[in-house]
C-alpha cells in the first residue's frame, strides 16, 4: 500500500510538471515579431512649438508575409524637449493594434526617449535609450529597455541638401517578466537598420531603408529582413 501511494504521489508531481512547464510554453509570440519578408511605412509630423520643443506625431504600417499581410499598424505622439544641443528627451504615448493576431488584439504603450547626438563635420553619432511600458489587451503589463547606437553621416554629394546615409543597431532588452515567449533570455530582439535620407525640400524627406530583425524564441534565434520608406515633415513656426 505504501509503494502504492509513492508511485501516485511521484505521478501526480511529474504531472504537476509538465503541466506547469506546458503553461510556460504557451506564451504567445510577441506580436510585433516580423515573419518572412516585410514592408515598413513610417510617416512622421514634427510641428515647432519654441525654440526648444516641438509636437512629434508618427504614424506606421507594418506588412509581413512577403508585404502582402498588415499585422500591426500605431499612432504615437510626444512632445519634444531638446534640453541642450546635445541632449533630447519625449515622453510619448502609443497605441498600437494587431490586425490579424488571434491572441492580441490592441496594446497601450508609455515610452520615454532619451537621446545623445552630437556633430563631428558631416559625421554624427548618435545614442537613442527607449524605455517603455507595455500594456496587452489580454497580457500582464511589462517593461522594456532599448537601446540603440547609430551615426548619420552626409554625403559628399551636390552642394544643398545633400543626401544622409543612416545606419543603427538596436538591442531590446526586458530585464524582469516577460510575458510573451523567448528563449530564456532578456536579450529578446536586434533589429540592424540602414538607410539614406534624401532631403526633398527644407521640410520634407525620404528615407527608403533596409532592416533585419532578429528575435529570441524559444526555438532560437529567427531573423527576418524587412524593407521601408520613412517619411517626415516638418513644420515650422
């Protein structure tokens, strides 16, 4: 009788196991993960308020599958503090929806931008720190660092509004809870950008760019690429 109650004691904790092993596993996959190849719309307002600040308001549409799927578009907006010449800071707010996924439907996100630029000739390097508070429809709230170093550099090309070449390397980081599938790492995702911003006028440009977008699942490391047209204007007082 004694066997008998070891091995269902035994049993019901191997269950007990896997069934809590189970429920790790089927976290979702974070929602904003680009799938084969994609497509990027990025449009941005800037309007001067002062000297020192302007009203920022992006739109963007994202297309997987080949640019054949919307699976996530956002509108976000912040007022911008440049604080020094050197120094930027935006409190922005998101929102963010997820047309075609059937466990997340909408997401609010707080996010605070801290930016470090500075100009040595047409070269510029520049260091944009993201924090941000995420907040699922159907997921626990989380958090989340991104950091992302970069330079822009202006091409030696025509005499006015010479073209810019733009590279970054942005690292995601969710230093506690997690509540979308990884691979066990708070290194969750890389994304390598690089780009050129043609100038059209003195308040509008282009900026076609190319993307590859790696992210930490379970299973390993998945690496997508992604190409995408940033538009921006700019309107002054």
């Amino acid at each position: 009788m004694t066997k008998r109650r070891i091995v269902c004691v035994l049993t019901a904790c191997c269950f007990l196991a896997v069934s809590a092993r189970a429920q790790q596993q089927r976290k979702p996959e974070d929602p904003e993960d680009e799938k084969q190849i994609g497509f990027w719309l990025d449009q941005g307002i800037s309007t001067g308020l002062s000297s020192n600040k302007s009203l920022d308001i992006e739109f963007h549409e994202r297309f997987d599958e080949g640019a054949s799927n919307l699976f996530e578009y956002f509108v976000q907006g912040g007022v911008a503090f440049r604080l020094r010449p050197w120094f930027t800071l935006i409190p922005i707010y998101r929102y963010q929806r997820f047309p075609s996924n059937p466990n997340i439907a909408y997401e609010n996100r707080l996010q605070l931008n801290l930016t470090l630029s500075t100009s040595r000739g047409p070269l510029r390097p520049i260091l944009r720190t993201l924090i941000e508070g995420r907040f699922p429809d159907t997921r626990s709230s989380s958090a989340r660092l991104r950091f992302r170093p970069g330079v822009e550099y202006t091409l030696p090309i025509g005499s006015t509004r010479r073209p810019v070449l733009v590279l970054s390397n942005e690292f995601f980081i969710v230093p506690w809870y997690n509540p979308f599938a990884n691979g066990g790492s708070s290194f969750t995702q890389n994304r390598f950008q690089a780009g050129v911003r043609l100038p059209m006028t003195d308040s509008f440009s282009i900026r076609p760019y190319y993307m590859l977008q790696s992210v930490n699942l379970p299973t390993g490391w998945d690496t997508n690429e992604m190409f995408g047209i940033s538009l921006v204007v700019k309107l002054h007082r």
